[in-house]
C-alpha cells in the first residue's frame, strides 16, 4: 500500500524530467517555537553544462521551493547523484545557506531547517563530533568552520566540540590539509547536545584542470622557439628558473653551465677545440635578441643585464646550430684580408653577416625587453 518513490514525486510535483528527476522536501520553523514563519523562502541551487554555439560552459540553474502556511516546504525537478546548495531565508532570522543537500538515486530527499534568531550569537547547546576518513580512522588534526557564526573549532584525533551555540540549523565545513572540504547542515535543540560526524576521502584532493586563455606576448613566442630548437638541438638551453640564471651575477657566468665552453672569465669564453693542433676557438658569436654582438661577451652585460635575460640558447659547434645560423660553405673574394675566401685553406668559414669574423660556435641571448 506504499506508493512508490516515482509515485509521491508525481503526486507533489507533476511530470518530472527524465534529466532533473529529484525532489526536496522538509520544513523551515523557528528554532525555539517550532512555529511556521510568514516570508520564509528556500532556493535549491547546482551547476550544468549547456550547449551555446557548439561550445559547452558552465551555468547555474535554480528551483524555488513552495513554503506551505505549516512551514513545510517541496523543491521539484532536481538532478540527482550532485550536491545541491541551498539558501534558506525568513525575516528576522539567520541565513541557511551552503552546499547541504544531496538527492539520492531513489529521487527525494529530506532536510528539516531550525532558523535562529538573527540576535543570537550563543545559547546553551553544543556540537560534539567526529571526523575521520573513507577508511574509518580519526584524521590527526584539521579545522570545523561554521562561518554563520563566526565560529573556528580545532579538530584533535579526529574530534572537535562547539559550546554555547544557538539553537538552529547550522551549516559547518570540516577543513583537513589535503582533502575536499566537507560540508553539513548541523541541528542542535536548545539545551541539547548534537553529535555530527563529517568524512573525508583517504586521498589527497586533485585540483581541477585550468585553461589559460589570453594573447600570447612576445615572450612566449620566444619560449616557444627556445624549446622547439631544444627538442632538435645538440647544444645547452638555459630556460627561466635555471639554477644557472638564478644564481649568475653577470651574463656571461652562465657559460660556466655551457657543454663544451671554457669559461676563463666575463669576457673570455672558448668554445672547443678546432684545427689540427687542438687549440679551443675564441670566436663564440654572441646573438643578443637576433642581433649579432661584434665584440662578443666584453660588454654584453650592458646590452643584456642578467636581470633581463629571458633565455640562453649554447651550441659549442656550428656544426649542430639552427640552420639561420650556420655560415656558408662559399667564399667570398670580395671580403677583403681575413674575410671569407681570402684563406682558401682555412677550414673556419664566416658567419652571419660579419664575414671578417670566423665563429666557431654560437650563443643566443635573449631578453624579456619588447622590441
């Protein structure tokens, strides 16, 4: 002779969604009286996707209860199996708001609301609860917060205690490091002593997926290309936050870090050896923002401060260097003395656009300056 769930949902809420199935029922009276209260208001609030143009987003749907003259209250078509906030009001009395409800699978619900009068701060009943984990043991240590009142309770071995508290419904989060903040609508009658018990999960809280989307600036282009030539390269890239950069106090001390460089001083750096007789190459060609340095690292601090490079791209061998950057096999007779050409036997040919200056390897420094 018991109707079944879907049967009192049809009786007090019609047809319901096949999407939004739940029902919500309960009373809102006063905390001490137990009367109805003229102008109480109950709002049931979640979050759905919706389609707009092909492209999902986050919305706030709302149901709004019916307050019958007793005090007892309905809320119709809510989804199930997803926690519900809730914002209970009347004149004169505090607010009950937070995320409190939750409609099971079966598709009702029952929350009973106690309002405080909006002049109490304290009373002679108190909270005397628990909280441990999934797996039933205490948590060591944590925080019970009811923000309503202004109220922050120590947990210790798992349990925590609130004194002098108000009669009423009161809506308290239970705080440990770690874990998802747990939330319930607590009760307690005047004089009484209330014993809730909160549970947190086992395992630590994972923090929701975030999509940046903005403009990329000139950095981030940069960057980009840095960690491209990275990938492809045979040469040492210092990126922001490498312990080298952080630490450096000149530019040029970050060749210290460099594979296959000679760091012999600010302005002096050899790159490997090359030649038959194994003497290291003194000619490093040195790239500040893409624009060739023609006396290398003596005075590169002046044009990049190490509190302004963005990144350092090394290649001690040309051999391996970005494409852009490799000299031309060719000669170039018109170089005049020391170009290009003008040594057939030598085997350092020119590069960029100094050709009386035959590097050997190469160095990218770039600046987080705008140009």
């Amino acid at each position: 002779a018991i109707p079944s769930s879907q049967a009192v949902r049809t009786l007090r809420c019609g047809s319901s969604s096949p999407f939004a199935p739940g029902m919500l029922v309960g009373f809102v009276r006063d905390a001490h009286t137990r009367a109805a209260i003229a102008g109480t208001t109950a709002t049931v609030r979640w979050r759905a996707f919706a389609l707009d143009s092909a492209n999902f987003r986050i919305v706030e749907e709302h149901a709004t209860a019916r307050v019958d003259e007793d005090g007892a209250f309905v809320a119709c078509r809510l989804p199930v199996d997803v926690p519900l906030d809730i914002d209970v009001t009347a004149p004169g009395h505090r607010i009950v708001t937070g995320p409190i409800v939750y409609v099971p699978a079966s598709g009702i619900a029952q929350l009973d609301v106690l309002l405080a009068d909006s002049g109490e701060a304290s009373g002679a009943s108190m909270i005397r609860g628990r909280v441990l984990r999934e797996s039933g043991k205490a948590v060591s240590s944590g925080r019970v917060v009811i923000p309503a009142l202004g109220r922050d309770i120590a947990v210790q071995d798992g349990e925590f205690a609130a004194t002098r508290m108000p009669a009423g419904t009161w809506v308290a989060e239970a705080r440990v490091i770690g874990v998802e903040p747990q939330t319930m609508a607590i009760t307690v009658a005047d004089s009484a002593i209330a014993t809730p018990m909160f549970t947190v999960s086992d395992h630590a809280q994972r923090m929701d997926a975030v999509t940046v989307v903005g403009k990329p600036d000139r950095d981030l282009w940069v960057l980009n290309d840095v960690l491209r030539r990275s990938r492809i390269g045979m040469g040492t890239t210092f990126l922001p936050g490498h312990p080298a950069l952080r630490s450096a106090t000149f530019t040029s001390d970050v060749m210290r870090e460099a594979r296959g460089f000679l760091y012999q001083g600010p302005n002096k750096v050899l790159a490997r050896p090359t030649g038959r007789f194994g003497a290291r190459c003194s000619d490093v060609a040195v790239y500040v923002n893409d624009v060739r340095q023609p006396d290398g690292f003596d005075g590169v601090d002046l044009v990049a401060p190490i509190g302004e490079v963005l990144a350092i791209e090394t290649w001690p061998t040309l051999d391996f260097a970005p494409i852009q950057y490799r000299p031309s096999n060719l000669g170039n007779p018109s170089a005049g003395p020391g170009g290009a050409g003008s040594n057939p036997n030598s085997t350092i040919p020119a590069i960029g656009p100094y050709p009386f200056s035959r590097a050997c390897a190469l160095v990218l420094i770039w600046t987080r300056r705008h140009f």
